[in-house]
C-alpha cells in the first residue's frame, strides 16, 4: 500500500476543548513522525480557531458553520400607522384553518431550503475529499448522538466517509470514543461510517463494548488516546509541586448545567457546584491550597465562577477567592497550572489523562465510562469516584488514599511508554510503513 501524503483531519474542535485540540496536535505530531512530507487540512467547527491553532488549511465540517458576517441594516423609523402585515394577521386570525396552512407551507419551504444547501454542501465535501488520499477522525467521543441527536455526530461522520470514499480516499477512524447511542437511526448511520473504513480503533473498553452494542462487525481494536502521543513538559521557569502548602488543582466540567450540557438540570448542577465548593472549603481547612483549572475554556470557567460563588455563601464572608481560579488560554497554560500540582482531581477525561502525562496522581470524577477505563488501565483504579455519588467526603478520603500511595506516579509512568509504543505501532499500520494487515 502506497503511503499517504495528502491527509484530511475531521474532528469536532475549535470549541476551546484543550483536551480536543490535543488530539489534533498529536495526531499532527505522529504522521509528520512517519511522513515528514505529509499535507493537511481539518474538517473542524471552528476552522478559522484550527488554523491559528495548528497552522493548517481549515473548512467547517457542517453547512452553515461559518456564515458570512452581514452589514447592519438601517434604521426605520417607528410608525404609528397600521403596517400591512398586521392587516395580514388579522385577516388570518378570521379565516379557520389558514394559520395551520401558511405554518405547515413554509415548514416546507425550510425542509426543501434545507435539502438544497445539503445537496450543495455534498458538493463541496466532494471537491475537498478530492484533495486528500486519506481522512481521518481524529479521535475524541465522536461516535455518539449525545449531543445532536442523530443529525449531529452520527450524519456528519458518514457524509464525510462517503464523500472521502467516493473520491477514492480511503477513511480511518483512529482512537475514537463511542456512546452513548441511543438512537436506532444513529447506530445505522455509525454502522454505515464504519462500514466505510479501511481502519478503526477505539480509545477504551468503553466505546468498544458500544460499538460492539450497534452490532458493528469486529476485530475491535483498542488503541490509546491519541493525546498519549504528546510529551507535555512544564514551561521553563515555571515552578512545580511547591513545598510547603500541598496544591490540590481541581478540573470541573458543567455537570447537567442548563447553559451547555446536553442532558439539562438545574437541581442536579447546582447539587454538584455545591460539593465541589464544600470539598474546596474543607481542603482549604486542612491547609491545602486549591487552584481551579478549565480544560474547555468555554464552559469550564462559568462552572468555576459558580463554585466559587458557592464557596463565598458557604464562608459567609466577601473573601478575595479570585486566585483560585486559573487563568487558561492555551495548551501550554493549562500545562502550567497542572505541572504545579501535587494531586489533581479532574472530572474531564483529558484533564485526568494530561495530569497523568505530567505524572501527577489523579482522582478522576466519572460521568462517563471512559475515565474509569483510562484509570484502571494505569493503576488507579481505586480513585475513580462516580458524579452521582461524589460527595466531600469521599473525595477527602481518595485524597488521603492517594497521598499514601508511594508507587502512582512510577505506575503511570510506565504506562505511558507503552502507550506511546502502541501509538507508533498504529501509525505504521496506519500509513502503510508496516505489512501488519488491518480491517
């Protein structure tokens, strides 16, 4: 099999998932490892953000992504006189029936408006996957509905696998997340992505058994997260694991919060912000200093002002709590703050995976299979603490059961170079310097 030298990237990034955006700087990393002559371009939500990001030809992997900006209309002038269109609704109102007519009249227009851009932008994932000999998903939990509904993930990666395999290149889809899928349509439309690939693997258990779920035909290979391919070190003079007052750093996700997550309710968010705030309160007690760092540099910080709110009610004082909160912008910010840290306690899959890259110990708050996966395979097991169970005190008593444990750091460690083996073994397979065969 001829090498590939043209490479396509599709991943749902460009959102300020730092841990995303790692998976595509790696995955970069690797190929040019192999193929150091390899050109690129990304399928991404947010290309104009992927290409000042990672320095290559970005487009928007969905119609209607990046609209053109518009000039300000002008001004009209209030009028006190009957305007035509509500001369238009009255006569409506006195016609039964005609509302639910003109409603269901142009609910078809939109649905025939709607196809005809599909059908345009087809043509257009045509003419890109023209240009490229391979495309690759690039990793993260994208084979699910969870978020979207089945014409969200579930559509867009089969229309690019078509569109890729129509122009002749070939589709992988390398160290992906899987599931939820709850739908019977958005197990079809994975089945039929997959169908289409030359190459697939799964980045845990987790998403293989989800897979396998659909009724996905095998082998199911499990590969690391892509994001293991990256050797992130702390910046020069930035200071690591102080003495002194322990660092406990604390990544938090909006967990149920009704301004981002997919699955919204008040009560259960504000429940978790309220024992993430008692379980700071309590650090702080112990003489542990606390630092709150985002890993989605959108939603995480809304989360953090709420927790520190929380922690303000909970003290009942107007106490400075500015500096718990990490400034973030970028990966190497966010490498910092974690390279400071003696333990960290993450609840984002990424953020317990680059804290372990850094060879931090690492409770992890599970919310999806995927995290549990990730630390039993590195040993840590015992510190996993499911989000519907997490209270303050649990959390207390991993920490206490982790700073007791000598042997974690060496553990992760080790891991990690096998991961890295791993990775490079993929790669070869991948982009066809190594004879292994692959479905």
């Amino acid at each position: 099999m001829k090498p590939p030298r043209r490479i396509g990237i599709l991943g749902h990034v460009g959102n300020g998932n730092l841990g995303d955006e790692a998976i595509i700087d790696a995955l970069l990393r690797g190929v040019r490892g192999v193929i150091p002559e390899a050109e690129f371009i990304a399928l991404t939500i947010r290309p104009a953000d992927t290409e000042a990001r990672h320095r290559i030809p970005s487009f928007p992997l969905r119609r209607g992504l990046a609209p053109a900006p518009t000039a300000p209309s002008a001004v009209v002038p209030a009028s006190s006189a009957p305007s035509a269109s509500s001369g238009v609704r009255s006569l409506v109102r006195r016609i039964p029936g005609l509302g639910d007519l003109l409603a269901a009249g142009a609910a078809a227009l939109r649905w025939i408006g709607d196809m005809a851009g599909e059908a345009a932008f087809w043509g257009q994932r045509f003419r890109l996957m023209r240009r490229v000999d391979l495309l690759i998903v690039a990793g993260s939990n994208q084979l699910s509905d969870y978020y979207g509904g089945p014409w969200g993930f579930p559509y867009t990666l089969w229309a690019w696998s078509a569109a890729a395999r129509l122009a002749g290149a070939r589709v992988a889809f390398l160290s992906v997340g899987a599931g939820p899928i709850r739908a019977r349509s958005s197990g079809l439309l994975i089945r039929m992505a997959l169908a289409l690939s030359s190459y697939r693997s799964y980045r845990d258990a987790g998403s293989r058994d989800a897979i396998a779920a659909i009724r996905v035909p095998g082998p199911h290979v499990i590969a690391p997260d892509l994001a293991h391919g990256l050797r992130p070190a702390a910046p020069s003079g930035a200071m690591t694991a102080l003495e002194g007052a322990r660092l406990i750093v604390i990544n938090p996700l909006p967990y149920f919060d009704p301004r981002s997550w997919a699955e919204r309710d008040a009560g259960v968010y504000q429940r978790y912000v309220d024992t993430m705030a008692e379980f700071a309160v309590a650090l702080r007690a112990r003489g542990y200093r606390v630092r709150f760092v985002p890993t989605q540099l959108r939603a995480d910080p809304l989360v953090i002002a709420d927790i520190l709110r929380a922690i303000e009610r909970s003290s009942g004082t107007a106490e400075e709590l500015t500096p718990l909160a990490a400034v973030v912008s970028n990966f190497e910010d966010l490498v910092a703050h974690l390279s400071e840290a003696n333990i960290v306690v993450a609840a984002r899959f990424h953020g317990v995976l680059i804290s372990q890259m850094l060879g931090k110990p690492t409770i992890g708050i599970v919310y999806r299979r995927s995290t549990r996966d990730l630390l039993v395979d590195v040993g840590q097991g015992a510190y996993a603490i499911d989000i519907e169970e997490m209270t303050a005190t649990g959390l207390l008593e991993r920490l206490s059961a982790l700073e007791r444990d000598s042997d974690a750091g060496d553990r992760i460690q080790r891991r990690l170079e096998e991961y890295r083996r791993e990775l490079e073994a993929q790669y070869a397979v991948l982009l066809g310097t190594n004879d292994t065969d692959h479905p």
